[in-house]
C-alpha cells in the first residue's frame, strides 16, 4: 500500500482523517482493515488448537467435536483472508500509478428507454349485466 500511494501506513491513515480522501485510499484502507481482521481470526483458532494440543496437555481432556468446529473455523478463517488479500492485491495492481489522475471524468451514458403499455384487456364478462334467472 505505501508503495502504491506513496506513502507510509501511518500517512495513509492519516490522510485518511483528512476531509480530501480519496475514495481509493478509503478503500484500500477497509480491504487492509478487514484483511487484518481474518488474520486476526486465522491466529486466535490457531492458538486454540495449539492449547488443546499441547505436549504437557491431558489427553483426556481432547474434544474431537471442539477440534473438528476449529478445523471448520480455521477454514472460514482462512477463505476470508486469502479473499480479502486477494481483493486488496487486485485493486492495488489496477489503480493508476501515484500522482496520475484522469483528464475528465468518465461518464458513461445510460440510455433511457420510456414507453407506455397499451391497457389490460377487459375480462369476458366485466361489465355485463347479470342475466336474471325466473
């Protein structure tokens, strides 16, 4: 990220702070924020299952079942940080070198299409007037 915007982490958020944030930086910043939080997840099952493993741990006190929901957890965890990392390397890679910004803005035209729908037929019997019976 310090390379991509030219400057360091605590720049960056720094900036960030500032009303003239860019919408990349801003966007850059939360991937890197929710990058961190998978992470934080991926070391906290890690730990968890470290401790239930321990050498100087009683074997007795082992859970297939606690092991199995870690392994489904680490799993989860690890998914999401590989998305987010991946998320934040893309869009890193496709932003525009520092400093370049666009002549104008782009704006894409969005046709508009108007059109009037003729009216719903009648029913067969709508309006007709009840046969009287004798």
């Amino acid at each position: 990220m310090a390379q991509a915007f030219s400057a360091s982490l605590s720049e960056l958020y720094a900036q960030a702070a500032g009303p003239e944030a860019s919408g990349a930086l801003m966007r850059a910043l939360e991937l890197r924020s929710w990058l961190a939080v998978a992470e934080e997840q991926v070391a906290r099952v890690r730990d968890r299952i470290h401790a239930a493993t321990a050498a100087d741990r009683d074997m007795g006190e082992l859970s297939a079942d606690d092991l199995r929901f870690d392994a489904q957890w680490m799993e989860a965890a690890l998914s999401a940080r590989e998305g987010y990392a991946t998320a934040l390397t893309e869009f890193l890679r496709t932003m525009p070198p520092p400093g370049v910004r666009p002549e104008r803005p782009v704006q894409l035209a969005q046709p508009r299409l108007t059109t009037t729908l003729p009216p719903a037929p009648a029913p067969a019997r709508a309006g007709a007037a009840r046969e009287r019976r004798p």
